[in-house]
C-alpha cells in the first residue's frame, strides 16, 4: 500500500522528513504540499502525484477534515474502491500506519478498512494533555 501524507503548505513535508529520520526512507511513503507554490493547481498536483501509482492500493492522509486538501482527495478516492482517506495527520498515526499496513489482504476492502479504524484508533490515543507537576516538593512529572 503506499501512503500519501497530504497537507496545506509544508506540513506533510515535514511529517514525511519526520518518518524518514526516525524509520529510515519508506519507499511506499510520498507526501504533497499543496498551496506553497503560486499558480500550482492541487488537483493537477495530486493527479501528477498518483499516476505512476494508480492501480496500487493508496492510502491517503490529509491534515484536516472539510479542509481544501481533504475535499480534493475525497474526490478522487469516491472514483476508485482501491482508495482510503484519513484526516487529521500527526505523527504518532503516521508511524502506527507504517508499521500496521504491512501483511494485509490487498484484495480485501473489508480487511483493510478494519486495519485502519484500528490504526486511527491507536494515533488517537498518542493524543494527551501532558501535565507538569510544579510542586517544589515533588519530581515534575509527567
């Protein structure tokens, strides 16, 4: 499966250049940064992007629901059954993704989709409102 990290302006280049210097290059995983250079069409951008890997499964990550970047990618993964989207890129679900994709049934829509509520739900839980104890009689804590 490849994974492509999708975003406003330079955020999944830097998830991408995140994944790369804490997992090694994945050879399955491209990213687009939409909107950084002036009179570049994202669709265009995208399309460009998947043609050497349309008819392989593509999962697709964008930052945020509803978003530009997201409502375009929709599209595209409407048209075809071997697309996936999830929203709301971070960093622990892209590393829970890597890791989580290897092994699966490609001709198993079923699978795949259970797969990936469950990887949601682990990049979910890599969510936490970290709190410092500050009493100056107690370590900080976390």
């Amino acid at each position: 499966m490849e994974i492509i990290l999708a975003s406003h302006s330079n955020l999944a280049k830097g998830m991408y250049d995140s994944v790369s210097l804490i997992m090694g290059k994945q050879k399955n995983l491209h990213y687009l940064t939409a909107y950084v250079n002036d009179g570049i069409d994202f669709k265009d951008q995208l399309i460009q992007e998947i043609e050497p890997i349309k008819d392989n499964l593509i999962l697709f990550v964008t930052d945020i629901i509803g978003g530009s970047v997201n409502t375009t990618i929709a599209q595209v993964v409407a048209q075809n059954e071997k697309y996936f989207l999830i929203s709301g890129m971070n960093l622990p679900l892209v590393l829970e993704l890597i890791n989580g994709i290897s092994g699966l049934d490609d001709s198993n829509s079923s699978e795949i989709k259970t797969k990936l509520q469950e990887i949601v739900k682990l990049g979910i839980s890599g969510l936490k409102l970290v709190e410092l104890n500050n009493n100056e009689n107690e370590e900080d804590t976390f």
